[in-house]
C-alpha cells in the first residue's frame, strides 16, 4: 500500500458486512463480528464507508442516522495506513454523508486512552459532552463528544 496513493472513498451496503468484519479486526482488539455488521447494515439510516488506497481497503467508517441526530458508530484505519491522514478522510466522508441524510448533531464517543482520535475529533470541531466510566473492556473512560452539523 503506498502511503502517498490517492483515497478512494466506497458506500457499502449489506453485502460488504464481511468485508467491514475483516478490517475491524485489523484496527481494533475487540472486534465486532460479521452479523453485527449485518445488523446494522440492515438497520434504516446507516452509512457504511471503506476507504481503498492502492486499490487496497485501509479503514472503514460505520454511522447512522435516527431524525436529526447521528453517531459514528465506529471508524478505524488499518495499522499500516495510520498517521497519513486517512482517519480524517474517512470522518469527512461520513459526516457528510450523515449531513445529506439529515444529521444536523454528530456525537461518538472515544477512549479516553486513544490520544491520536482524541485529537482528530478536537481538530474537527468536536466538543466534549460528557464522561463514561470505566466503560471500555480494557477499564477506561468513554469521552462522549457532539458536533453541530447546521441545517441539512
């Protein structure tokens, strides 16, 4: 995968729960299984991304609408592909894709532990709305975090 290759940005829909299933377990220890990914692909107001470079996928973004609220429901890049700018790619996509489908909040919540998406989500105009303790398999606390979107 080269690093400086140009970012396509895929919609999926339920055919591609495997394919989601696999990326999750290359960004994350605690993976969600395919069924899960079937669920919710299923589930109305649900906006599923794979970002490719080099032809390859190299993260995945998974959010859903419900009126005019929205929540990234998970977003990671694989290993190989982090520190380029490709997280970012990825939350520009969704929250536009969330934006067209009538978000007009985007909330998600991040480990308190994974300082780099911390950032991100700072740098992207999020803001801290609360605290979850202990919420995290590994004992760590859950940010929640909220953007203002404006009118779809």
């Amino acid at each position: 995968m080269t690093r400086d290759a140009p970012v396509a940005i895929h919609d999926l829909g339920p055919a591609a729960a495997g394919l989601l299933a696999e990326l999750h377990a290359l960004c994350f220890d605690r993976p969600w299984a395919e069924s899960d990914f079937t669920a919710l692909l299923a589930s109305p107001g649900t906006v599923a991304l794979v970002a490719e470079r080099s032809g390859e996928p190299a993260g995945l973004a998974v959010g859903r609408v419900v009126l005019d609220e929205a929540e990234v429901l998970t977003i990671g890049v694989v290993p190989a592909a982090r520190r380029h700018g490709l997280g970012r790619v990825l939350m520009a996509a969704l929250t536009a894709r969330l934006h067209a489908a009538g978000a007009r909040q985007l909330h998600l919540e991040v480990s308190e532990i994974n300082r780099p998406a911390s950032a991100l989500y700072h740098d992207l105009g999020f803001v801290v709305t609360g605290r979850r303790r202990g919420y995290y398999a590994d004992g760590s606390t859950a940010i929640t975090m909220m953007r203002l979107l404006g009118p779809a």
